[in-house]
C-alpha cells in the first residue's frame, strides 16, 4: 500500500459524473465478488443515484492511490453516541493490500471526532457456513468488533429476501472506541 490517502468527498462530488460511476463500480465489484454464494442474481450493491445522494450528504469517503480511487465507504453518525458505516469496498484488483483496513480506522476516527463512543456495521451471514462470511465475521473479530444482535434478512430488507439463495441474518457489530 503506496501513497493511501483516504478523506471524505465534498457535497458537490455527487454531480461528478465520472468520480461517482467509479465508486458505484468498486463497490458493486467488490460486493459481486464477495457476495455471489448469496444470491441467485447479481445484486448491485448501489446505484448512481443512490451513491450520489450519499456523496452530496458528506457520507462518502474514498481512499485513493495517486489519483486513482481504490476503495470507498459510507459513514455518518447513527446517534449522538454511535458511529455508523457500511459499503466498505475495495477495487477486487487491489484487495488484500490493507486498504479496507485503513478505511475502517478512519471512519472510526471520524466517529469518534464527531462524539461517538462506539461504531457499527450491518454484516450479512449466512444461516449455513460460508467462507467468505465465515471470514469477515472474524477479520471485525479480530478488529475489535462485537455482534450484540442478529436479525433475520427478512425483517432488515424484505425486498433483498426473493433474491438469496441461502437463508441470510444480518449480523449488527459494535465496537468500543477508546
């Protein structure tokens, strides 16, 4: 990982046309990638008009090699007391390089500049083993990160239920933040 700059975009990023199909494509590679035992589809994880919206509420940080964007997030304050993100997305062509890590310390400093004294994140999993989700529930284990409730995807995103092929929980982890 060379030259990592990670940062929030401006409001006024939203109407960049460019910079937006970029995010929209990191992120809905990398969710394709890691998500496709979950679904019977390909299931984008954003689309233009929502990332747009996000960018123009300042809910968008990106981390950008030189001036290529390599990774994005959104994050916000879910409460006064509770930091929020989700998206985490790494370009799948530089994965494994740190990046997603870098993000997450940053959003949780970002919660915790803005008063927070957790963070969380929504995380599907599988009723039945699977390896990628086996393997992200431990790698936030492993950060700091702990389940305090399950729900049932159904009761999360009812729509998301006709498109998985599994039985799918989502997972709600918080993190103490020091």
């Amino acid at each position: 990982m060379t030259d990592l700059s990670i940062e929030f975009l401006e409001a006024s990023a939203g109407r960049d046309t460019g910079l937006v199909e970029t995010i929209v494509g990191i992120m809905n590679r990398a969710y394709a990638t890691a998500e496709k035992a979950l679904w019977n589809r390909e299931v984008g994880r954003t689309t233009i008009e929502e990332a747009s919206e996000w960018i123009g509420k300042g809910h968008v940080a990106v981390a950008r090699e030189g001036d290529a964007v390599v990774g994005a997030v959104c994050a916000r304050m879910h409460d006064a007391t509770t930091g929020w993100f989700g998206a985490l997305s790494v370009d799948p062509d530089r994965q494994n390089r740190g990046i997603a890590g870098a993000l997450v310390r940053f959003v949780e400093a970002f919660a915790r500049a803005s008063g927070a004294s957790e963070i969380e994140i929504e995380v599907l999993v599988p009723t039945e083993p699977e390896p990628h989700s086996d393997r992200l529930l431990s790698w936030y284990a492993s950060i700091g990160y702990v389940e305090i409730n399950r729900v049932r995807l159904a009761d999360f995103d009812e729509r998301a239920v006709d498109d998985a092929l599994l039985d799918i929980d989502v997972a709600v982890m918080r993190k103490p933040l020091l």
